[in-house]
C-alpha cells in the first residue's frame, strides 16, 4: 500500500522511421497509474525500441485497477489494457 511498482517495456515504430509520440492514459482510467516518459521519439522498426516505464501506487484496498494506456504517433496507436493488485 502507498508503495510504488513499476515495469518497463520499449516499443519501436512500425516504420523504418522515427516517430513522435504520446502516451497517456484515457479518462476512466484509475489515477494510481503513471507512464513515463509522456512524450518522445520512438525508435524505427528493427531497433531496440524505445522504452517505456509504467508505474502503479495503489493507495486503497479492494478491487484490482485498471487503466488503459494509449501510446499514438501520427501513423499509429497502440492500446492496453493495464491492471494492478496489491
């Protein structure tokens, strides 16, 4: 409780091409969600990737959260699903 987890994952374009990007959560999402960072460059397709960093404080007991994540450049959008557990 009031502790913070997080993981880390990279995502790269799907062109052989940089891409501005921003990653935010939709509005019913749970507020004990964050990702960083929020803005950037993703790396081309067959690079390493650009990595990400999400972070989850839960700060009440009771039923898992759950955000979904939205990651959109101007040729794509990536969507997930994002659930928490103490």
């Amino acid at each position: 409780m009031h502790k913070e987890t997080s993981v880390s994952f990279r995502l790269c374009n799907h062109f052989k091409q940089y891409a501005a990007f921003t990653a935010f959560f939709t509005s019913d999402s749970d507020l004990a969600f964050k990702i960083q960072p929020e803005k950037g460059i993703l790396e081309p397709y067959g690079r390493e990737g650009t990595q990400f960093i999400l972070s989850y404080t839960p700060t009440e007991y009771g039923a898992p959260k759950s955000a979904t994540l939205i990651v959109l450049s101007d040729d794509m959008q990536w969507s997930y699903i994002v659930k928490g557990t103490h």
